[in-house]
C-alpha cells in the first residue's frame, strides 16, 4: 500500500491532533480538522507534500479554524458534512450518511454520527482499515453532548462499534489519560482497562502520543462502548462531565 498517516501535534490547550493521510507514490496529502493552517504549511514544506484535500468532521473552530488560509493559494477540494454548511461555508463537497468519494484510489466512506454536534460525520477507509473520528469516538472515551442528545450518540458509538475490530482509529484530541481515569472509575475491575492504564500513563509521562487506538482495543476498555442501553449511556456521560 502506498498510503502513510502523519500526525501534527498542535500543542493548543485542547490537544488537538491535525491527521495527515499520505499516499507516497504521488506526494499527495488530505489533511484531516486542520486547527492550524501555519503547522500544515510548514509540515508539508519540510515532506514535500501537496495537499489535494481536506476533511473535515464538524463545524467547531478547533477543527477547520486552519482552512481558509490554506485555501487562500492554493485549489483544494474540501470535503464536511451537508448539515453543517451554514456553519462551514468553504466546504465544496458536503457529504451525507453512506456517500462515498475517493482520494486518489482510496474509497471513503460516510458514516454519520450526530451526538456531539448534530451533523458530524466520520470518514472509514476500509482498505487501510482507517477511521476518522473526529470528536465522536475517543481512545476510552467520546465526545461531548454539545448538541445532540444521549440516544443519538449511543447509537453512532454503535455504528463505530461493529466496524472491523482492526480498524485503526484516528480521533482528534489527546485525552486518552483522562478518559483511562475516569473509566477506571466505572469499571475498576477491568483488567484490559488496568493495563490500558499504565500504559498510557507511561506514554504520557514522556510526552508520547497514544494514537490510534483500534476498534478492538476500544470494545474492551472504552466505558462508553461498553453500555447496553441509552440510559446507562446517559447516566455515565452525566458523570463524565462532572469528573
């Protein structure tokens, strides 16, 4: 496969990660929420990557605050969701549940996954078993309810839930620790959740990035994936944002 995932450590108070999707036969890159257009910029200068495209997964400003000065010299095709455009007017390409697109030879897929804004979307790629979560599925964790309710979060984290246990997932912010300290909290028993744990406390403790996670890894630690119904879903993102 000729495809490569980079990612670009922001360093901003809500450790944002911009991804970086590669395919190195051509030297192109699509750059996934880009916080920071000067970061990109300067990364793809250093790799000599040109950027064909750009994804985004939501409206909020950590997300696409970099886009119009990447677009100001240079034609780029920006793909985000068809319910958002009011909010994100540069999106040439909006996108639905189950459209697909292709970057070079890549098929993307479309899953729509409202709960932390009403019209977030989520980018699969099977052939390189890759998910673009943006804010919806974290490492043990998942978003915020900004704007949508528990029921539609509980069935997206669903959607993602069944995809291929190997599928690597690429959410957007560093949260892991936190969110392995409160899961300890609901599930104190959990031995793979332990182990999670040190793990990630390790990284951390030398600045080590602890991305991506997988489906499979996420089925046995994350809380939120854990939940049987939309009340039990609920009553633990309650205590989440209360932790």
């Amino acid at each position: 496969m000729h495809y490569k995932i980079h990612a670009i450590d922001v360093k901003n108070a809500l450790k944002n990660y911009i991804w970086l999707l590669e395919d190195t036969s051509t030297k192109e890159v699509v750059v996934v929420d880009p916080t920071e257009a000067s970061l990109v910029s300067h990364f793809c200068e250093q790799q000599q990557l040109q950027i064909k495209q750009i994804w985004l997964t939501h409206w909020h400003r950590d997300h696409t605050e970099g886009v119009q000065a990447l677009l100001a010299d240079q034609n780029i095709a920006v793909y985000g969701p068809r319910e958002e455009l009011s909010k994100i007017s540069f999106v040439s390409n909006p996108l639905q549940n189950d459209d697909h697109f292709y970057f070079n030879n890549l098929k993307v897929e479309i899953i729509a996954t409202p709960g932390h804004t009403l019209g977030h979307i989520v980018y699969f790629i099977e052939e390189i078993d890759s998910l673009f979560s943006g804010d919806t599925l974290f490492a043990m964790g998942c978003g915020r309810l900004f704007e949508g309710t528990a029921e539609q979060m509980y069935h997206s984290l669903n959607r993602l839930a069944a995809l291929p246990i190997q599928t690597k997932v690429y959410c957007t912010h560093e949260y892991t620790l936190a969110n392995a300290e409160f899961a300890l909290t609901v599930e104190p028993h959990n031995v793979a959740l332990q182990d999670r744990y040190k793990e990630v406390k390790m990284l951390r403790e030398t600045e080590k990035m602890t991305l991506p996670s997988n489906i499979e890894l996420e089925l046995a630690t994350n809380p939120f994936l854990r939940t049987e119904s939309v009340e039990e879903f609920a009553h633990i993102r309650g205590l989440k944002d209360q932790f």
